[in-house]
C-alpha cells in the first residue's frame, strides 16, 4: 500500500509521471487504479490521454504545464482518496492450448528436458495472475504476478514473429500477443480467445487490477475457438465472463 | 473522387490522430509533421474535418474525378498539376480529369495532400489515420479511389500565397528536454552528446534509428511511457525516438523529450540526414 511519500514526480516533455515501486498485491494495485481514475477526474479537461505501467501513472497534458502548479493537486488527491479496500477485483479464466507447437521457446530453455517443461507449465497454470496494464501493441496486457524462480529472460535475439495469441513470458512479466508481431519474450501456449474488440466501446472487458488465470485446453478444443471466430459463431470460450 | 494512379512510396490518410486509447496500448497515430498539418488544415479546411493524405519521400499520382481546391504542405515534392508545376502552401483549383503528380521530395521528408472536402475513410477509435491492423490497410494502394462527401459548393479560394515559414526543413537542431533517465549517461557523455552530430540510420512513423557512440551498461528497467519525440537509448549505444506509431511504453532509458517543434524537425528528416540536439533549457532535472 501507498502513502503519499511513496510517489516522485518526473515530465517527459507534456508527460507528467508519478512513479511509484511497484507492490504486486491485490490492494496496491486496486489502490493505483483508484487514484489513476480521480486523477483522470481531477485533470479531466486538460489531459488528452493517461496511462498506467508497473510503476507509473502518467498524464499526458494538453499543453506545457508547470510541475510546481499540479504536484499539490496531485498529493491532494492522495490525500483525500476514497480507498476502501473491501472493493474486489474480477477474476478472467482464458484458455490456453499448450501442445507442444507453441511451448517451443520453453522446451529449448529447458533443453528439451520434457519433465522440467511439463512441471513449469503445471505450474504456470495454477498461477493467479493481475493485468497491469496495457501497452507496447494495441491490446497487449502486461501480466504481474510470475513468481522470480519462474522468471525466463528475454531471447538475446528476438524471433521474427511472435504468433497471435502467444502467451509469453519475458522476465517476471507475462503477456499476451494480440497479432503476429516480432518478439523477444518466451512462449508457453496460445490462447486463441482475443481479449479486445476494437469495433466495441470500451473495447476491453478486462480491466487493469483485475485477475486472470489460464486454463488448458486441448489442440481439438483450440481448433474448435479458432474455427468459430472465422465463422462468427459463438463458443464458451470465445467470451469469458468474470467470476468474483 | 480521387482515383490512386500510383501511390509513391508510403502515402497514407492521416488526421489529428486517435486520442485517448494509448492505456489499451494503441499509439496516437495521426500526422508526423503537426505544423504542415496544421498549416493545410488552416488554408482549406473545415472545422470537423481532418484528414489529409501524407506522403513519403516520393508522392502519389492523383487522378481527380471531380472538382476541388487543394493545398500541399510540409516537404517540398517534385509537383505538378498535368504538366504544370506547382508550388506548397497555395491553394489551387483542381477540375474533372486533373492528375496530381508528386515526385521525390527536394526539402524535407514528408508531404501533406489536403483538400477542400470531407475524405471519407473508415474511423476507428475516433480517427481515420491509418495504422495497420487496427486498420485495414498501412498505406494507399495503386488502383483505390478516394471518395469525398459531396458539398453543394466547390470552394475556389484565389491563389493567395500564404506567408508561412517553412525553414523547419533545413534545420538539423532538435529542441529537447533532458528526460527521466538522463543521468544514465556519463558526465562526460552528458556534454558531448550536445555536441556531436548524429546520423539517422534508419525512419519510419514508429519511430527514428539513431546510432551514437555511447555505448553503456545494460540498464534493467519497467517499461515506462513513451510518446512521440521520447529519445530511447539501447546498451549499444542506438537512440531509438518514437514516432507517432510507436509503442507506448518501452523499457529503455529516456534521455530526452523532443519539444513539438523539435519532432517537427525530425519528422522531416530522411535516413542518411544528420541531426543535433539542442538543450531548450539549462534547467536541472527533474526530482521534486
């Protein structure tokens, strides 16, 4: 949890950043998500975009802005924080597929020692993880919650294309590839279900703070999600619905 | 209607970009030149309408179907309407049958096409810039067609010259903020890279290559904000600064924040250019 001296403020150029170190548990970063939403409320009129990282909120202003005019404004905000900590998160079950064409970054780290892959994965899937945020492509969501032993660093020469659904591990962080894109991060399955729907508004259902945990599915069953997006036919895992 | 002869090498429909969406990680988009665009916006637009073609480097060839003004800003092209040439910054009445034919840029980089009707082009998130996949395509391709909302009226400004100052394109000197991680640089780089000239290795609208030669320690870093004009720099010494298209977060030091007239400057710059960096202020940074 935070108080007030935990924060610093830094610009990049019209940016205001409030850093902060980054806690991974469920009421710190509900607490971030409270503050980020007054704060978009407070500036509401001279900001034209915000974002949040692990250990950021940013405000991107306007027009130039002097530092010493929205720093009070900012620690009041703080101050006056209506946090109650009682307010849960939801909790998002995607599934994953995690046959053996897309774990191949995981065997190659683990040179092919298929009981250590199978271990890692197991665990991997009873994992809780938080959506922190969204960044680096439209639609990508930066997972916390990977204990430091599971950390897998990033390849030393990012593969070409890193497939759509992708899930991958780079460091402590876990993401989700929402289109083929060049990668440098580790996969370990796929998951066929795409979190965002740009034509909607809001576009995504799974909000940063709240919880997400992955559960396998079969190659036939991967197949299935797959064939029924390219029809545009329902199936339960194309939706997922959050559980409390 | 305008109909794409050849569509030059990277030409796209572009506007004030898609503002608000960067915490789903999608990039603002828009027009890399925001002073060209707000130049041609100013000669011949309308108050709801903001989309214009820009071009790279080498332009399209037009075909108009119907009636219009248009006006040409930012980097000076190689232009002629038919066979006569034509000069940026004038509005100029294009009739049925008219070819537009832009042809490598001479001063600067990148080209804005406007006209004086409302571009009909798919909005997403609020916008009509193109950004693929977000968008169906990156680019105009040879052989689509333009259409425009037809008004009642063909507006034909007299050829008034605007007086506007375009010296932008000549400059080399990028105005920036020293950024967060400036002080990854050491004492002795911090007052050399003021001094150096850069080359630019490589550009597209993600963003710009530079290499340098200060090399450092890997620093390991959370991804933080970036915006367009954030300078990166990598352990092995490439400065990486975000286009509009670029990512919204990266785990690289920030050095600096280019001033919005010091991205006009940049933007207008080809591989091969070479750039400095100018200090806007001699203000310490930053802690408060």
């Amino acid at each position: 949890m935070y108080t007030k001296q935990d924060f610093n403020f830094t610009t990049l150029g019209r940016t205001l950043i409030l850093g902060f170190s980054y806690q991974h548990d469920d009421r710190s970063l509900h607490f971030i998500q409270v503050l980020w939403t007054a704060l978009n409320k407070q500036f509401n009129k001279q900001l034209e975009d915000s974002t949040t990282t692990f250990n950021s909120i940013n405000l991107f202003f306007k027009e130039d802005f002097q530092i010493e005019q929205i720093k009070p404004t900012v620690l009041k905000t703080i101050d006056v924080l209506g946090f109650k900590k009682t307010n849960p998160t939801k909790l998002w079950k995607l599934p994953v597929c995690t046959n053996e064409q897309y774990t191949v970054d995981v065997h190659d780290f683990f040179n092919g020692d298929i009981q250590r892959v199978n271990a890692y994965i197991d665990r991997f899937l009873s994992l809780e993880f938080h959506l922190v945020f969204y960044g680096f492509l439209p639609g990508f969501p930066y997972l916390g919650g990977l204990p430091s032993e599971m950390a897998i660093p990033r390849k030393a020469t990012p593969s070409r294309i890193t497939q759509k659904g992708s899930v991958a591990i780079g460091g402590d962080q876990v993401g989700i590839y929402p289109q083929d894109s060049p990668g440098g991060w580790n996969v370990v399955g796929n998951c066929p279900t795409p979190l965002l729907d740009f034509t909607k508004s809001p576009p995504n259902r799974i909000e940063p703070a709240d919880r997400i945990q992955f559960f396998k599915i079969s190659t036939a069953e991967y197949s299935e999600v797959l064939t029924a997006i390219e029809n545009n036919t329902d199936h339960p895992y194309i939706n997922p619905y959050p559980h409390d | 209607m305008i109909e794409v002869i050849d569509a030059g090498f990277y030409s796209s429909i572009q506007d004030q970009g898609r503002v608000g969406y960067r915490h789903l990680g999608v990039p603002i988009s828009g027009a890399m030149d925001k002073k060209a665009f707000d130049l041609a916006h100013q000669l011949l637009g309308k108050t709801s309408d903001f989309s214009c073609i820009e071009c790279t480097l080498i332009g399209p060839i037009l075909r108009f179907h119907e009636p219009c003004s248009l006006v040409l800003t930012g980097a000076h092209m190689q232009a002629w309407v038919n066979e006569t040439p034509i000069q940026n910054n004038i509005s100029i009445a294009i009739l049925p049958g008219d070819v537009l034919k832009l042809r490598r840029a001479t001063k600067g980089l990148r080209t804005y096409i406007k006209i004086n009707q409302t571009i009909i082009s798919p909005v997403v998130l609020g916008s009509t810039s193109f950004y693929k996949p977000l968008t169906q395509d990156a680019v105009l391709k040879k052989g689509s067609h333009i259409f425009w909302i037809k008004s009642e009226k063909v507006i034909n400004k007299s050829n008034a010259r605007i007086r506007w100052d375009d010296s932008y394109l000549l400059s080399n000197d990028l105005a920036v903020e020293k950024g967060p991680e400036f002080n990854v640089l050491s004492k002795a780089a911090q007052q050399q890279i003021f001094k150096n000239d850069f080359l630019i290795n490589s550009q597209n609208r993600m963003g710009y290559r530079i290499s340098s030669s200060f090399s450092m320690d890997a620093v390991s870093m959370l991804s933080g904000a970036v915006r367009p004009g954030s300078v990166q720099i990598t352990p092995s010494g490439t400065l990486l600064i975000a286009g509009v298209d670029g990512q919204v977060s990266g785990g690289y030091p920030r050095i600096f924040q280019l001033t919005e007239e010091g991205l006009n400057v940049l933007v207008q710059k080809k591989e091969g250019d070479t750039i400095s960096f100018k200090s806007r202020d001699k203000l310490p940074q930053k802690e408060f």
